[in-house]
C-alpha cells in the first residue's frame, strides 16, 4: 500500500489547542472590549507560585510578559515559537478553530445581548412540545442553574441562554428532562440557529437535587455550523492521511474534514486520550482541544484553578516528548484568550501561541504571525507536502525544520 506523502519527514501532526490560552492584547482588542488583556501573562503575574519548566523549554516565556516563566535564550529551547493573529471578525471557539484550519470568518456571527425573540423562542418551542423556557438571557452557565435549576425539574422547562459570543445554549437536568431529550431539542435548535447565522448550539447537562449542589456533567454537546470552505483537515484526507479529533474537534466543524472523533470529559482525559492515540495512529493529523482552561477557569476568572491547569499541562509535556519521533511535528496553540483577571465572563482578543515541537530540531523565532491560518497552511504542508494548499495564511514548516 502506498504511503501518503509528507514533506521534511514528517508522518504524523499532533495539534494541540489549549483552549482559551492567549498571549497578549491584540491591536484592535479596544474594538472588542478587550484592552490590556494577556491571558497567560496576567495569569503568571497574580499566581506567583506558577511554574512552568517544561513549557520555557518549548519557549513559552517568550510569548509574553511572564514574570514566573522564564524567555529561556535560544539555545535552551528545544521548540520553535511565535504567535498569531486573529483575522476573523470574532473571538470565539467556532472562529478561532475555523481561521486556524484554513477558513477566516469574515462576517461575524450574531449575537443577542438581549436574549432570543419571542417568535424564535415560541417557534422552537413548538416544535418540541415544551411547556415553556426559562431564562432566555445573557448569563453565567453555572449561576443560571443555580437560580432556575430547580424550577426547571418542577416545571420541565429546559433554560435557554447566551453571552456575549455566537452561543444558543440549553441547560437541562440529565434525570429529570433526559439527556436524549435534551440532546433532540437541541439539534432543533441548530436549524432555527443556522437561518440566524449563530455559531453553536451547546447542550449543558447538569445534575443534583438543589441549587447548591447543582454540577454541570461532562457530557456537553456541541452542534456548529458547517464550514463552508475545505479546510486543512480535507487536504490532508486528500494526501491519504486520516484525521482524528480529540475532543470536541467534531463538533467544532460539524464533523467537516474529520474522519475519527475521540471525545473526552476533561483534559486529564484529553491529555490521556492523546497519549493512546499516539500509540495507535503512527500517521496522519491529530487534532485535540483541552477545554478545561477556557470552560472551568477562563469563563469563572478562577487565577489558582487557570494555573495549575497550566502546570498540569506542563507536567505532560515529558510525557508527550517521551512518544514521539524524528518524524512527528506538535504545535500547541489556542483559538482565543480567556484572560481570568479580566472584568466580565467573556473571551479576550488576543494573540495565540503558535509552538513547534520537533524531536532534534533547532528552536527558531516564528515571530508574530498575520493570522491564525499559518498554522493550517504550516500542518498541511507537513502532510501533503504542498506549501500552499489553503487560499490564507504562510507555512512555517521551513523554518521549524531548519
């Protein structure tokens, strides 16, 4: 059987997002609301007890100011490093991953501050039957289950909310709504949710008996829109390559270009997951979201509980390093920033990290990258060997090989 074609060598892409991790204020941030953001600098600047050993190697500390990581010189590090841009009109999970694969949202998604119309809401209702929605607001997901948890397990109401990104989301009590039946009502949504042009639909199970043991449950889903342009993923399907997703990759591309998907509950088990996938799949793309940075501390402003998922991550990085080969190529990035020190719940518009591992390689400067789908256009040239298989964005590849 003939092999799918690399270029450099390079077998196998491990894509890493730490979901929600930035590296500093972008320069239209202030249209965002976002100015002075820094995810990962602030984060080291409150919680002075961080340390990230194995992160300064890859050359985290040169990304932004961190006055508890170290910018290690060059030849300490053993990763190339730089950072992205955000090109897209966003700062949200569906337009951070999409621009990173290839596909720049160029028209944003819409938003409601306000919560959704009446028609809308009525008109979904509807068409599941239901007795009624609670909510139907901007808000917290962990705070609304608190205040409407349980009028919504006497009533079977499910609650309807939003925030300041592109999200319909529905929170419902695995027991007494069900899950399946949660589920359902959301792909519902999702129909009503593409004629709006909002980015996702996302099912919040939750359980417990009252309001202050109330605990959303690992089994979230997500329903996006369909990208509408081929993405990186596709290119390297065309190469023979298969593509994996960890995570809640799918979801993210409505399955788009993604040929095998590995969900997990945390990233403890994501961290789990890749480390057996690297033992079963010796070709191709895998592609992993760790969502713990951005949904149990970034979203809650929780500094301690950001940082030691930082050191947690750190720690895997010997690990990781341990599994891989002259012929593999790691680049750890993120989709947006979710600075914990910051006003507000929201994401931040920031700048991403974009670092290259390569057992044996040089570290090099990749200094700040024009958009996020260099690295799209840096994986697909891995594993297709081609330099310019996306309409957007410039390869590193020469430069990490270098």
């Amino acid at each position: 059987m003939k092999q799918p074609m690399g270029s450099q060598g390079i077998d196998r892409v491990l894509l890493i997002v730490l979901d929600g991790v930035g590296c500093g204020e972008l320069p239209d941030a202030g249209a965002y609301g976002d100015p002075g953001s820094d995810t990962l600098g602030h984060v080291s600047s409150r919680h002075p007890a961080l340390k990230l050993p194995n992160l300064a190697r890859w050359g985290l500390g040169h990304l932004t100011k961190m006055p508890t990581v170290p910018a290690l010189p060059l030849d300490q590090c053993v990763a190339s490093f730089g950072r992205c841009r955000e090109l897209s009109n966003g700062k949200d999970t569906t337009s951070g991953h999409w621009e990173m694969a290839g596909v720049v949202v160029e028209k944003a998604f819409a938003t409601f501050p306000n919560g959704f119309s009446k028609e809308i809401v009525a008109r979904w209702m509807r068409e599941n039957d239901l007795p009624g929605v609670l909510g139907n607001k901007t808000a917290s997901g962990t705070e609304i289950i608190r205040e409407l948890g349980v009028e919504h397990m006497k009533t079977g109401k499910p609650i309807l909310y939003t925030s300041a990104d592109s999200v319909w989301q529905i929170a419902a009590h695995e027991e007494a709504f069900g899950l399946e039946r949660l589920y359902a009502i959301s792909k519902s949504a999702r129909k009503i949710c593409d004629e709006l042009r909002i980015s996702r639909v996302i099912a919040r199970p939750f359980a417990g008996k009252t309001a202050a043991d109330f605990k959303r449950t690992p089994r979230r889903k997500d329903l996006s829109q369909t990208p509408p342009k081929k993405t990186m993923m596709e290119h390297a399907i065309d190469a023979g390559h298969k593509t994996t997703g960890i995570g809640k990759i799918w979801n993210i591309f409505n399955g788009r270009g993604i040929q095998e998907s590995l969900e997990t509950e945390d990233n403890a088990d994501g961290m789990r997951v890749i480390l057996k996938t690297l033992e079963t799949h010796p070709r191709g793309l895998l592609f992993a979201n760790l969502i713990d940075f951005d949904m149990n501390y970034g979203h809650r402003r929780d500094i301690p509980g950001f940082a030691k998922a930082l050191e947690d991550f750190d720690a895997f990085i010997p690990k990781l390093e341990a599994e891989l080969t002259e012929r593999d190529l790691v680049i750890l990035t993120a989709d947006h920033g979710n600075d914990p020190s910051y006003r507000g719940t929201d994401h931040t518009r920031e700048h991403v990290p974009f670092i290259a591992y390569r057992k044996g390689a040089k570290a090099a400067r990749l200094g700040d990258r024009s958009t996020f789908a260099d690295i799209g256009q840096t994986v697909a040239h891995a594993l297709t060997g081609k330099v310019d298989c996306l309409n957007v964005g410039t390869s590193a590849l020469t430069a990490i090989h270098a």
